[in-house]
C-alpha cells in the first residue's frame, strides 16, 4: 500500500485536475474553472452558498497528490474550485456575469468566509489514490462501494434527527403493524414519494377518510377501513400498475380512484374509530371528541361522493361519471345538472336491456319516460332481491313525488326548461337520495 497522510495545504497551492473525468481535458487551471461554470452552472452557487453559510464537510477531505511545490486535486476538484472564486469573485466578471452577480450576492458582508487553508488526504502514489477515487465514485461495488439510501431510508433518517416522520413513512409504519402475508415486500417496492403524492391531495384523502394535522396523518375513520385503502394503494405502486405519470396532476389523481379503485377498496366512512388517532402512534389524539359530521350535501365540492365509487362498464356512460365526479358543483352546476339527468338515461337503460325490461310504451311506438323506466326497474329489483325496501325508498321518492326540487319533473326541468335553475344543494340532495339505488343498478349490469 502506497504511503498516505492527512495535510493541512493551502487553497492557492492547489492545483485543479486538468484531466478531471467531469469533464473533457482542459490546458490550464483558469480554463478548468471556467469549464465547471459552463457545465454546472447554478449548482456552482448552491455549493459555494453551502460552503460560505455550512462549511466544508469534514467527513470527506478532497485527496491530492505533490505535484513539484504544489499538490494535484485528484478527488474533489469542485469544492477546491468554489474555495478558489471565493478568494477572487471577480475571476470571470465578464465572461460570465450573471453568475459573478450571484456570487457576489452570496459573499456580500461574510468576507470572514474565505478559506485559505483545508485539511487534505495527501497520496504520494496517484495509483493508489485513484482506487479509492473509483470506488467512491462507482457504486455498490457489491458491498464495498457506498450503498446508497432509498426514499424510506431517507425518512428514517429524517424522523430520527427531526423528530417528525415523513407522511408516506407514516402510512408505511402503519401497515407494517398488521404483519400481512407479503407486506413487508411489497411496502418495501413502493415509492414513497408517489405514495406522498397521493397522500397528501386532498381529494385523495377524502376517498381514504385521512387527513394531514401538522405534519401527520390523522383520521377517525376504524382502522381495518383505514388499512382497506392504504393496501389498495401499495399494491397498485408496488406492481407497477400505477407509475408517476398515471398521478402526476390533480386531474391524473382522480382519474386513478376512477379507474382502478372498485367499491370494495374504498374505506366505509361510517364505521368510526371510538376517538381519532395518527397513523404513527398507537394511541388516541389526545382527548379528542369524535369529529362531527356534516351532511354530504354540505360538505363536499362535488356531486358524488369520493367513497362512492360506480362499477359503471358503458364506455360513455364511464366517461359521463368521471365528469360528474370532477366537476364542482358550485362551479358548473349546469353542466352538472344536465350531465346528471344524462347519466341516469344511460344507466337505466343499460340496466333494461340487461334485464329485459320495457323500453317503449306496448300501445304505440314511443320511448318510454324516465320515470316509467325507474319504477320498472325498482320493481325488478325488489322482486329479484337485488335491493331493500329501504334501499329503495330514494329512487320513488324522485318518481312518485311532483312539484318538489326532488322529484324527476326537476331532473327533466334542468334540460328542458329555459326558466328553470338547479341550486347546489338540491344536485347533491338528488345523488344523496339515488346513491344507493344507483350502486346497486351497476353492480347488477
């Protein structure tokens, strides 16, 4: 092994490799300099920024070797560099002057931060330097290189030193809890930064029953409703059928609970935890009472409920759904209420056809009304124990009742009548009132 020391040297008695694998060779130490903040740009001053307001890392001494009175920088060609336009800021004022403006800007009033000495790992052998320089700089190496940290390692890490986990790690520590066959491999495929992009919009959040308080996810939604969503979402990451791209806008993130999520991975957010909770603690959010909850005409923004989702198989029927559950309601609440009455056509109709039933009228060749159309299909269902009574008593309400902002006349008014508005409640007050009818019609098609 070739003799090594560690030396305290000079900033001006270093010498920048003009061979530096960085970059293509270049003749002279000012044409090296000049090639860094040709190639790096910005990243030049957010090193020298770090080192003027942080320091050098003392963790990692730049490695040199002698060179006559001088030493070659074989390793850490950038920090000598940054030392160096420290020392003299106005080395390139005119050939490149925006960033001799921003280094300027940076050293304004800390003239205490030039370095004119570091400690340096000198190698007397160039050979054995560049040994240690490959390893640092090529990986694994099967162990004996630097293994790098993945996104959950980072977090740990994160959570250790800052006392606060990162909202992804949360929803992955909370999963792990539950020792499911397979989970531990599958938690540790996922991304944690698409699942904080999904865990951190709102909307998305709504679906799962969560929401983020100072940095942690908390709900007062039963925990086994909870997991339901969460793995549901870790399956689609893990296995790939879900990638950044699929979720990379708001848009791009509703469309995902549209299209993959089905009824039965969506938490039921009737069935309350005794008080709320974090993912990240075992134990209740103080002394919390239960939240309060408002009616869902008043809560949310659009016309179907993010839990409810519609197995709905029609390819322009689908399309008409993503729409409704898209737009709000208080924006575009005509373009709601026409899509809405639309929407229920397609459906019963697909439904009568599936199942046989009437679409004309026997006497004459005429299409039957929408309000003949539900009650027939009503009729079949509790006939052929696809739905309740009670599970019922929405769709007649709409069909039995007139002259009420509740009743089919309405769902016809908001197309045909040119003196007649829908208001925001009464859209939401509809939906309310055929969820549930309208779930099991597409379960049953």
């Amino acid at each position: 092994m070739g003799e090594k020391s560690k030396k305290a040297i000079k900033v001006t008695n270093l010498l920048l490799n003009v061979d530096n694998p960085r970059f293509d060779t270049t003749t002279n130490q000012r044409e090296a300099i000049s090639t860094m903040i040709s190639e790096l740009g910005k990243k030049m001053l957010v090193l020298i920024r770090s080192i003027v307001e942080e320091g050098l890392n003392p963790s990692e001494l730049p490695i040199v070797t002698p060179s006559k009175r001088n030493y070659k920088v074989l390793e850490g060609n950038r920090r000598i560099a940054a030392l160096k336009l420290i020392q003299t800021p106005d080395m390139f004022k005119d050939k490149y002057k925006s960033f001799t403006k921003g280094l300027n800007n940076i050293l304004k009033g800390k003239h205490e931060s030039r370095i004119n000495e570091i400690d340096c790992a000198v190698f007397a052998d160039e050979s054995e330097a560049n040994k240690w320089i490959k390893l640092r700089h090529t990986g694994e190496n099967n162990g004996k290189g630097i293994v790098p940290w993945d996104s959950q390692q980072i977090g740990r890490f994160d959570a250790m030193v800052g006392g606060k986990e990162r909202i992804g790690l949360q929803a992955i520590n909370f999963l792990k809890n539950f020792n499911d066959k397979g989970i531990e491999e599958k938690l540790q495929k996922t991304s944690i930064t698409n699942l904080e992009r999904l865990l951190t919009d709102r909307y998305i959040q709504s679906v799962l029953g969560l929401e983020i308080n100072d940095g942690r996810l908390e709900t007062n939604i039963a925990r086994e409703e909870i997991k339901k969503g969460l793995l549901k979402i870790v399956d689609d990451l893990c296995g790939g059928k879900v990638k950044v791209k699929d979720i990379y806008t708001r848009d791009d993130r509703r469309e995902y609970i549209s299209k993959y999520f089905k009824e039965e991975d969506v938490p039921n957010l009737k069935k309350l935890a005794e008080n709320p909770w974090q993912l990240n603690s075992p134990t209740n959010v103080g002394n919390k009472t239960k939240k309060k909850t408002h009616p869902p005409s008043i809560e949310r923004e659009y016309l179907i409920p993010p839990n409810c989702i519609l197995n709905v198989t029609e390819i322009k029927a689908g399309k008409i759904y993503g729409e409704l559950r898209n737009l709000e309601v208080a924006r575009f609440k005509y373009a709601v209420s026409v899509l809405f009455r639309v929407f229920m056509e397609m459906s019963a109709d697909k439904f009568s056809e599936k199942y046989n039933l009437p679409l004309k009228e026997k006497s004459r060749d005429k299409k039957l009304s929408l309000c003949a159309k539900l009650n027939n299909i009503a009729k079949y269902m509790s006939g052929n124990g696809m739905a309740t009574t009670n599970e019922l008593k929405g769709i007649r309400s709409i069909t039995q009742g007139q002259d009420s902002m509740y009743s089919i006349d309405t769902f016809n008014d908001y197309v045909h009548n040119r003196f007649f508005s829908p208001t925001v409640d009464s859209l939401k007050t509809n939906w309310d009132n055929i969820q549930i009818f309208m779930q099991k019609l597409w379960d049953n098609v």
